[in-house]
C-alpha cells in the first residue's frame, strides 16, 4: 500500500532530518543541496519530484546555455531584420512577407525511442505539434531526422520497424505531410539512436502568441487529455544519464500518444486563439505540469498558486508528486481572464475537449501549489524554470590529433573503368546511399495538398499562400563523421548543405533551428565536441547572416567509459535552414524529366576524401579532416541557384554533399528515370583531380544544375555574374547512366539495387 500522507511544506521545515531519495530522481548530492539552500529548508517530495525534472539536461539546458549564448551575442540588426520571436519560446517566428510568418522547430525524442520504438518516437512528433500550437500558428508539415544502429545489427530492426512507424502513424493521422528529412545508419547509434522531430507551422504576424502568466486574478485552466502514469520523469530523465541496468530512473515509462486528441486539441487551440479569449498557452511535454506552471511564472514575472485536486486523472492512485511530473502527452496549459473563463469553456465543450481550472495567477512571486488542502509547493519559480548553469570542463580529446592524422587520401583509389563502376554501385547502393523510400513511403508526403516538392528533393517546399504561392522551403542536415574529424567544421558543413539544400529549390535561406545530439557533458572530451560545435554554428550562422531561432540539446548520448574515441555517438548537431519562395510553383526538383538537357557541374572540387562515404563504405575508414567550409563560395551559388530559379531557367538542381558527384548524378537520373551521357575528363583536368575524387569527393559549395539548351548561356551568365565556376558535363535522355571512362547503368535495375538495400532488412516477406 502506498503511503498517501502528503509531505508538505510545513512538515518539511520541522524535519529536516528526512532523507528523500533525490540520487534515484537524478540529482547530485551537491545539487541537493543547493535546492536546500534556494529553499532555507529541505524540498517537500513534490517538490523535489519538481526540481529534479526541471533541473534535468533535457529541461534546463544547465551545461549547455552558457555556451548557447553565442547564438545571441553574434546576432546582429540585419540577421534579427525577419525575426519576429527568437530563442526562449516554444519555437520561433519569421516574417515571410504579405503579412505572413512561420514558426519552426527541431527537438529530440531519442532515449524514450530506445526504450520504446513506436510511442517514442510518436509522441516526439506530438510534442513539437504543440510547441508550433502554443505560438497560435496552424501546423502545416512535419520532418523526421533519424540515426540508427548498424543496418545489420539484430537489435537495429526493433528500433527502426517502431520509430518509422510511430513517426508516421501520428503525423499521418494528424494529416500533417511529412516533407523530408534524413535517415542514417552507423554503429555509433547502436545504442543512442536519434530520434529528431521538426515541425513547421503558419500564422499572420498580428497572430503571434507567448506563453506568459501575467495578469493577477487570472485562472490558470488545463485542458486536453486526462493526467496519467505514462512518462512520469520520462524524458527528462531519460536525457540525463546513461542507460544502466538495474537502475531505478534509467527506464522511466515512456509517453503514450493519442494523434487523434491531438488533432481535435489543435482545432480546439486554434478557434481559441481566433476567439481572443486566452492570454498565453503553454503546451505539456517534458516535466508536464512542473514545466507548464514554473514557466508561465516565470516568463510572466508573477506568483501562481494551483489547486493540484483539480487535475483530471486516469488513474486515481498518482502520488502528488507523479502528478507534477508526469508527462502525459495532447495537454495545455491556458491562463484566461475571468471575463473570458465561460467563453472558453465553451469552445473547449464544442471540441469535446476536458477542461480543469487548477488554479490562479497572483502578484507574490511565488509557485504555490496545494493538494487536497495541504501545502505541498512553496518555491520561487525562477529557480524552478531556470536551473543552475554549469561551465563544464572540456578539453580536446587525447585521440583527436591520431584519428586527424590517418587521411583518407592516403587509401587505395580505383584506376580502372570496371573498379571505379563497381564502386559507384557500392556507393549509392549502401545504407548511406540508398534509397529511403521504405521509410519516405510510410508517411503521407501531400496531404492538404500544399506540397510543392517533399523527399527525395533536396528540400520540402510547402505552399503558404494560395493566391500568391508564397511558400517555404526546409531542409534539415547533419554529418556525424564530420563531426567527429572536427566539431567546429562538421556544424557548419550541416549548415552549409542544409543552406545549399534550401538553394537547390529557388527558395532564399532566412532562418535557423538546430538540434545538438552529443554525448555526456560529464565527459571532458564529449563537452569539448559540443563547445567546439556550437562556437563553428554560431560563427557560420555569422557569416551566412542568417540567425538560429530556436532549438534543442540532447546530451548523454553515450554508453562507453569516458575519455575513449567510441565512448559517444558520432557528434550530431542536426541543423535545419528555412528558406522563403516567391512563387511555390517554379521550386525546383532534384531531377531531370525530359531529354536533350544540359547538365552542369557549379563550384570546384577539391581532393576531400576523408569522412566522405566512399572513405567509410569502400576502405570502413574514418579519419582525417573534413572538408573545408567556404561560406562566401556557398553564398555565391545560393545566389546562382536561387536566381536561376526565380528567371525558370533551372529544370532541375541538386547539390553534392554525402557520396559526392557519383551520388548527385545517380539520384538526377533515379528521379524522374531519365538517363544521361556524363563526360567528367574537363572536370579532372580543370580542378587537378583524379577520377575518383572528381566522383567521391564531398567538397562544398557544389551542384548540378539543368537547363534546356537555348538556356545554357542564360545560366553560365549567372555563374559568371556570381565568380561561380560553371562546367557543363553532359546531356539528359535514355534509359541509362553513362559515366564516360566509368561505364554504363541500367536506371531500372539501379532503382532496384538501391530500393532493395532498405527493404532487404527491413521488409517482412508479406508486406
């Protein structure tokens, strides 16, 4: 039988003496007792349960924020000149013209993922849905950045089987496109796989709405689903340690999702909003109630004080503390005048939406919360949502100088026509290459019917107007092995191709929202691949002019000892690049339609090999250093790229990044099957390269870009315009991929070597 006597705040100033289990809960002993001290007593078991969420990695960002300030120390006028809302809310806002604005975000559901596939990686998708709600916006698309263990690891299968069907099967039923994303497989993400969520919402400038508490006398109302024993301390826990067995916080339950409620709850949010009838609304994911009330105090600058009884239950049993913690998903916050209260209920009823007024703001700067009469919270809000920060010693790491040193340049190259084929098959025919299309094709790509362009192009495209065809475009990318050469390039070679990316299609790169995936803090070497990538985002967001809005930290991504060169995952920071497109309908696909185009290699190759795919897949090697980051040469072809969109010269465009110019022109012809004739002798004499470089290497600021003949001259007088190096390469047509000197390639039967990569490990028999 469980002990139902609450602990409240008096009893806990006359026993100090009690020891509460704050170690299970995730705390440090000195963290302990610095809660004691904020307090000038011991915490109450509700509030400890509070603090111990709050203060987790996951909620209070304690060892990364001090490092995330970059973000906004090197933000100048002209990168904030179309930021409506930047960093510190749900998600933030961009003015796209016309009196539109869209917000976007990318968060992390990866340790909840391990644990539970399907409801892990569903309720990710749930959670940033109603960070986009709270901003008062209209979801309109989702996308799905995702790593995963070796493709032949037994347990890989377990995890990708339920995280691509939880990420379709709620984005699906909320009728939410999902337009792009990655999918990538390593034996670093054994045991940590990445799990990222991003999702892209659409309002008018004048609708922007932040979760503040402000106003005394105003009711504080929870509505949506009912509070249950599902997540309590999931995900916040969950990113804060390293799976242990036997561990009693390690495998907290995880979140279950209903998309069903969800999508009745936007409908619900959303004529709220249009009713005028709330002041601020703040959504329910990690740390649930403890989040919601600690923050809308705090931002508000007020007091709040809630009557915890009130809170609707499955499940009657729930401790206080449980109550505070739980992170039961398709749950609001609302702070509503009293004038407002009856309309509000109103709308809620409409929707069959249950509602609970839990409690009321006040001016005493305090977060008081009862519990059938007895005082159980009595805490500054501020020390509950802001947390400590810590300066975490960091250091490079003792291995990093040998694995610099072992260059990929120095592997065995392929000399003749028949190696250099086979290892082009190789190439695009393995985990990293391949086809995604057992993944893409779970998810609804064109429901609402405003995509423009979704995977496999270079970027989603979604329509925002429909009488001007004002529209945007996101792409999200990330280089583990990159990142692991060098933190500080590989965050920005992410930002260089998802900037690229967003160029590709004719849209005009705007904004920023990244999600850093690393290891633990705790680990000199894990805290100095997060310094170093957060510094190298911040300095190429800088020189891009174009500013992070928002976005996320995931950490103790790790399993090994500390200190050794495969303690962590290979270092992720995902980065995604929004851009704006005038008009949706001149966006531009990743590949050729018709015959007789001309197809032209923009930018320079350089004899970088090392980190790239065919390093990895050809030799299994990792070392060396990445490519080098131009930004002037990126912006240069972004502006190329975007204006030859914007003239209707471009028929097709892709950029070269992962698997390098074998893999770009493989995926051209793949598109649309429509073959091509390419010639690449000019491109080795040109740059100084050999054939296999000129083939795998992965340097940046690179794309292939056709056109119809007559407009050949039209597109090298950009380039030229520009400083862009432009080199034609070959023409469009038939049913095969002929590399001059490499060989020929049926389309139909690379399709089907590379679509069968997936489906060969995934694919049940019968389905």
């Amino acid at each position: 039988m469980r002990n139902t006597v609450p602990d409240t705040v008096e009893n806990a100033a006359a026993t100090p003496e009690v020891e509460l289990p704050y170690r299970d809960l995730g705390l440090r002993d000195f963290e302990y007792d610095e809660i004691v001290r904020l307090l000038g007593r011991r915490p109450t078991a509700a509030e400890l349960a509070m603090y111990s969420v709050m203060w987790s990695e996951h909620c209070s960002y304690k060892s990364s924020k001090i490092h995330l300030r970059q973000f906004g120390e090197k933000t100048t006028r002209a990168m904030r000149a179309h930021l409506l809302v930047g960093m510190g809310e749900n998600a933030g806002v961009v003015d796209i013209g016309d009196g539109w604005a869209v917000t976007f975000k990318v968060e992390s559901h990866n340790h909840p993922s391990f644990v539970e596939p399907y409801q892990g990686a569903a309720t990710g998708v749930g959670g940033i849905v109603r960070d986009i709600i709270a901003m008062g916006a209209r979801p309109v698309a989702v996308m799905d950045q995702l790593r995963f263990g070796a493709i032949d690891h037994p347990d890989t299968a377990r995890v990708v089987h339920g995280v691509v069907a939880g990420v379709g099967g709620y984005a699906n039923c909320l009728g939410l496109p999902n337009i792009g994303g990655e999918t990538e497989f390593d034996p670093s993400y054994q045991s940590n796989p990445l799990v990222n969520a991003l999702c892209l919402g659409v309002l008018r400038r004048e609708d922007i709405h932040l979760a503040k508490g402000s106003g005394a006398g105003n009711k504080v109302v929870l509505f949506g689903a009912r509070t249950g024993g599902d997540g309590i301390g999931g995900a916040s826990i969950l990113a804060s340690e390293t799976f242990e067995e036997g561990g009693p916080t390690k495998r907290p339950a995880v979140q279950v999702g209903d998309p069903f409620m969800e999508k009745v709850l936007i409908e619900c949010c959303l004529e709220l909003f249009h009713a005028g009838v709330v002041e601020g609304i703040q959504d329910l994911g990690a740390a649930g109630i403890s989040c919601a009330t600690s923050e809308l105090a705090s931002n508000g600058g007020c007091g709040m004080h809630v009557h915890l009884e009130e809170v609707l239950l499955r499940d009657d049993s729930l401790t206080a503390g449980e109550i505070l913690m739980s992170e039961s998903q398709e749950r609001m916050m609302a702070i509503v005048t009293p004038a407002m209260l009856d309309r509000f209920l109103e709308i809620c009823r409409k929707w069959d939406v249950e509602t609970a007024v839990i409690g009321e703001v006040n001016d005493s700067r305090r977060l008081t919360i009862d519990h059938h009469g007895h005082r159980i919270v009595d805490v500054d809000p501020d020390t509950v949502a802001v947390g400590p920060t810590y300066d975490r010693p960091y250091r490079r790491p003792a291995w990093q100088d040998a694995l610099n040193a072992d260059a990929a340049e120095a592997l065995e190259r392929p000399t003749t026509a028949a190696e250099l084929r086979a290892q082009v098959l190789e190439v695009v025919t393995s985990p990293a290459g391949a086809s995604k299309a057992w993944v893409t094709d779970q998810y609804d790509r064109y429901v609402q019917g405003n995509t423009a362009l979704a995977q496999p192009d270079d970027a989603g495209v979604v329509r925002v107007d429909e009488v001007s065809g004002l529209g945007v475009a996101l792409a999200t990318d990330a280089n583990g092995r990159f990142t692991k050469l060098d933190p500080y390039t590989g965050a920005q070679q992410a930002l260089a191709e998802a900037y690229r990316n967003v160029s590709t299609v004719g849209a005009r790169p705007l904004a920023v929202t990244d999600c850093l995936n690393f290891g633990s803090p705790e680990d000199p070497d894990a805290m100095w691949q997060l310094v170093q990538a957060i510094t190298g985002l911040a300095d190429g967001c800088q020189e891009l002019e174009i500013p992070v809005t928002g976005g996320n930290v995931s950490l103790y991504n790790s399993t090994g000892e500390p200190g050794r060169i495969d303690s962590s995952i290979n270092p992720t920071p995902v980065v995604g690049v929004l851009g704006v497109v005038d008009d949706v309908s001149r966006a531009v696909p990743s590949g050729w339609h018709d015959e007789g185009q001309a197809i032209y290699l923009l930018g320079r190759t350089y004899p970088e090999l090392s980190g790239s795919v065919w390093a990895d897949v050809i030799h299994g090697h990792l070392g060396g250093l990445p490519p080098r980051v131009d930004f002037d040469a990126e912006r240069d072809l972004s502006e190329v790229l975007v204006d030859a969109a914007t003239q209707s010269l471009s028929r097709a465009s892709h950029d070269l990044s992962a698997g390098g110019l074998a893999q770009a022109v493989v995926d051209g012809a793949l598109r649309f099957l429509v073959g091509a004739h390419v010639e690449l002798t000019e491109a080795c004499e040109r740059d100084g390269v050999d054939l296999a470089t000129v083939l795998f290497s992965e340097s940046g600021a690179r794309a292939l870009v056709v056109v119809d003949e007559q407009d050949s001259l039209g597109l090298e007088g950009l380039a030229a315009k520009h400083d862009v190096q432009a080199l034609r390469i070959g023409t469009t047509g038939g049913d095969a991929l002929v590399i001059a000197e490499v060989g020929n390639f049926d389309l139909r039967e690379l399709r089907a070597a590379s679509e069968a990569t997936l489906r060969h490990h995934f694919q049940s028999p019968t389905s």
